[in-house]
C-alpha cells in the first residue's frame, strides 16, 4: 500500500485482517492511495478448496486520537452452582497506543448494557503511563450486577458494550460491541454452552459459489436462513469469516468454530518461526471485532 508514493507497508496473510499507519496523509488537499494485490498462487499457503483472490473485506480510514486501543475485547466467565443460578464477571484485554509526543496515563472504562434494560455495569483501570510510539497490554476484571442474562441458542441474548478509551480528560475512543455471556466446555467430547438444552447440530455455511468470499449482505442472510431452517446452533468455518457475518450468527443464535487455516501443515510447523506464524494467524482469527467507532 502506497499513500501520496510513500510506502506504507505490506501484509502477507491472505485470511487475517490489517492494518497500517496513513504516514503522509495531507490535510485538507487530495490524497491518493494505491492498493496492489497479488493474487498469483504460490506452494504455500495450501488451498484446501478455492484461490481466492483480491479485495474482499471493508476498507476504512480510521481517525486516532492521542491514544488508541486495538482489539478490544469482552471475555465473559461464569460462574454457576445449579441451573438457572450463575453468577457472570468479564474480563477486558485489549493494547493501548501513545501517538502523542508526550508519555500518557490512559483510562480505559467499559459499560454493559442488559438486553432486557436495567441497571447498567460499568467498570475502568487506569493503565501505566506510556511512552510516546509505546504500547501497553490492559486488562481487568468486573462483576456483572445482577442475575446475568445468558446467551444460548434458544435465547441469543446480547449485551450492548460501550468501550471509552480516555488520554486525561479527553475521550480519545468509543468502540461499541456486543458480548454474550456464555462459556464454552467439553464433556465426553461433546462441546456444549452454558443455556443451551439441547443437542447442537453443526453445518458448514454455504451459499458462497456466486460471490467468493466477498459476501454481500443478501449472501449473509442466505446463510443465516439457511443453518436457521435445518435447525443448526453451531456451524464451522474453514476459512476466518466476515465480521459481519460472525455478528449476524451471534444474534442467531448459531455458535461460530472458526478453524484458523492452518491445517495439512506439519511440515511448516518445525521452525519456530514457523510456528509463529502459525499463531499469528490463529490471533488474526481470534481478534474481537468492534461494530462502531469513533
């Protein structure tokens, strides 16, 4: 990627997200910004069905303040003595950035908003300051008030989440997601989510022949429809899906195995930095995803 013919930076991972500093951009005057995508198929990675190729998730110019947050992320934990009696606590994680030219001491406080309406959680950490270009890992834990209303196949309830990134007094960072409060175990290896009472049926999503990858929103709601009409609450991914997707599976009420594709790979996992690789597509996939920002 070039913006006004300064070299921005490149990404070599076909199925994970990106994103790069817009050094050069110039206020107020046209910008041009060239993106090149090669698509010629090497040996490596392995394909296991299609060569996809070009452009096909959304692009945006995000605005940073004097500090910035990424991934933000909501980790639910729960806690439940018998049916229908749980306690819920979530743990934020999430990397905080300095882009001022002085060291700052961010705060960063989170509100959850009940599905139903009520009392709202709210709850922040101060992080350490840091340097100017530095970044910092955040993470906290906090009790959900209240009986938790948990998500489950049968009743796919969702907390709205507000994240505020502060630097001092200034708001520097809304992000707003929605989090389910659930946990994920295995018995007898059979996974299973706490709510759900009945068996899980799992389908691969399909509807994918006319477009590629590159979903459009009708595509989306094929898919949804489709899992929804045989009955499925899980369904498997081979290859990171659209967020948008991923979201309109949540309020669904469909679980998500999204398989990182790294996989008829054992050869390529000698070396460690053939392992890290590895892992870094494995936390592209993982990486939670903001529905608005600001």
């Amino acid at each position: 990627m070039w913006l006004n013919g300064r070299d921005l930076g490149r990404h070599l991972d076909p199925y994970t997200p990106f994103q790069l500093p817009a050094s050069g951009l110039r206020a107020g005057a046209p910008n041009t910004l060239v993106v090149r995508v090669d698509s010629r198929k090497g040996a490596e990675p392995r394909e296991g069905w299609w060569n996809w190729g070009g452009i096909t998730r959304p692009v945006e110019l995000v605005p940073l303040g004097p500090v910035s947050i990424a991934d933000p992320g909501l980790l639910p934990r729960l806690n439940c003595t018998a049916p229908g009696t749980c306690r819920a606590s979530v743990m934020f994680d999430g990397w905080v950035t300095n882009h001022g030219a002085q060291p700052q001491a961010p705060r960063v406080q989170v509100t959850l908003r009940p599905p139903g309406g009520g009392a709202p959680t709210t709850a922040s950490s101060s992080v350490a300051p840091i340097a100017p270009g530095q970044t910092r890992r955040v993470q906290f834990s906090f009790a959900v008030k209240g009986h938790p209303d948990l998500w489950s196949p049968d009743h796919p309830a969702l907390y709205q989440a507000q994240v505020a990134t502060h630097a001092g007094p200034v708001l520097a960072q809304l992000d707003s997601l929605h989090v389910g409060l659930r946990s994920v175990t295995v018995h007898d290896g059979r996974c299973g989510s706490t709510g759900a009472d009945r068996a899980q049926r799992r389908l691969d999503p399909g509807g994918r022949a006319r477009h590629g990858p590159a979903l459009t929103d009708a595509d989306m709601q094929s898919i949804v429809t489709g899992l929804r009409a045989v009955h499925a609450n899980v369904t498997r991914a081979q290859y990171p899906l659209n967020p948008r997707l991923l979201d309109r599976l949540d309020q669904a009420g469909i679980m998500v195995w999204s398989q990182a594709p790294v996989y008829h790979r054992d050869e390529l996992l000698h070396t460690p930095a053939q392992r890290a690789l590895a892992l870094g597509t494995l936390r592209g996939t993982c990486s939670p995803r903001a529905t608005t920002r600001a």
